[in-house]
C-alpha cells in the first residue's frame, strides 16, 4: 500500500524568508557543487530549505543522483516532499555539508542551532558551506545570540552547574512555542541558551566534556567555506 504523503506534501516553510531572492541565487550556486554521487549533509534554516529545491531541480533536469543525511525532521520532510533520496549517519558519512549560522566571526568560527538542530551536523563532515546574509558577520562570537547547548534532561542541574563554573554569565532553559513547558530537540533534550562575557578557542570542547551535555552550538576550528547571500 503506499503511503499517503498529504500532509508533508503540504508543507511550507514556517515563517516568512528574508532576502528569498539573495538566499535562492545562493542555493543555486551551492547546488551547482553537487555531483553525482555525492552523500550531502543538510544542515537547518531557510536557506537549506532553498538549496533542497534547487538540489531537486537538478535531479529532475539532470538525472544527477545524490542522497541527502538530514540534520532535521523539517529538512527529512522537505526531501520526501521534492523526492530526493536520503540516508543517515548509520551508514554513510557526507562528502560534504551545506548550513547555516546564526554568527560568523572573522576566523570563521561560528554559533549555530537557535532552530534548535546542533546534533548530527557539520561536525560530522570534512568540507562544509556555510551560507549566511552579512547581518550574522560579527567580530566577537557571542555578541548577538547565547550559545546553544542540548543537555539530557535528567542531567539538568548538573549540566547547568558546571556551565556555571565555565564561566556563564546567563543561563535559560529553553522553552516552546505551541506547547508549555521546554522545547525538546529531535533526540529529546533540553536546550539552554548561555550568555560568555568572553568565548575561548577551547570552550566549544570544555562544554562537551560536562556529563549531560549532548552537543553545543559552537563550531570552532573547522574547515568551513562562507557563503554570503547579498
């Protein structure tokens, strides 16, 4: 019997894109990489969405095949609605990556996940593109946005404690939109947001280290191409 793909058919991004015309010449550009056979990892945010149609319109016009690992159950639904085969983590690695970020200092260190999806993204990959518009360009990491950090649930005032010691100046409990209480990531954990007065080179691995800590939203010291959307 197939399975009825209404409701995901139906699906749109949830909230308006800014700068749609600079993202989608982006997307095109970043697109315009893949090559058949590619594993591609697909980060999360507007833009990645964008790249999926472009990614799709290849398929369609040039038989190109790629699978896509997903960082989201919004990009997975994306890929079953445009028809582009996926796999995950368990049994391929990517040859590379396309994301987002929510800052980009001059090093190109970066803050991701205020969507949410810090787990199973570039950290997994060699090569990554970052695609961004100039508003996430910041000359110190922490300037605009906390950092992410997903901790599991019965590791809470643990977590929150030895974060505290790393020198946190801020620290709040993530919570949901549409629903009471936190909002839960797709593997089931808290996020906490946490405000640095000062964001180290070796913060990113201190805060990794904490028992309870899943993953965080710093990326630093990875080999990542800046993708501009002007």
């Amino acid at each position: 019997m197939k399975w009825n793909n209404q409701l995901i058919e139906q699906l749109q991004w949830s909230n308006t894109i800014i700068n749609r015309a600079g993202k989608e010449r982006v997307a095109k550009e970043v697109a315009d990489i893949a090559k058949n056979g590619d594993i591609i990892g697909a980060g999360s945010g507007s833009t990645v969405y964008l790249t999926l149609f472009a990614l799709a319109e290849r398929i369609r016009k040039e038989a190109l095949h790629i699978e896509i690992i997903p960082a989201s159950n919004e990009i997975s639904m994306t890929c079953i609605q445009l028809n582009i085969p996926q796999t995950t983590l368990w049994n391929k690695r990517p040859d590379w990556t396309f994301d987002g970020a929510d800052e980009v200092d001059p090093q190109h260190n970066l803050i991701k996940g205020r969507g949410g999806a810090m787990f199973k993204e570039i950290k997994s990959s060699d090569k990554s593109y970052i695609i961004i518009d100039p508003s996430k360009k910041v000359e110190r990491l922490g300037s605009k946005f906390p950092v992410p950090v997903e901790v599991f649930p019965g590791a809470l005032n643990h977590a929150e404690q030895e974060i505290r010691r790393l020198g946190a100046s801020e620290i709040t409990l993530r919570l949901a939109v549409g629903k009471d209480g936190p909002i839960l990531t797709e593997n089931g954990n808290f996020i906490l947001d946490v405000r640095f007065d000062t964001i180290g080179s070796g913060l990113e691995q201190q805060l990794k280290s904490i028992t309870g800590v899943i993953e965080s939203g710093l990326f630093i010291g990875y080999d990542v191409d800046i993708i501009t959307a002007e």
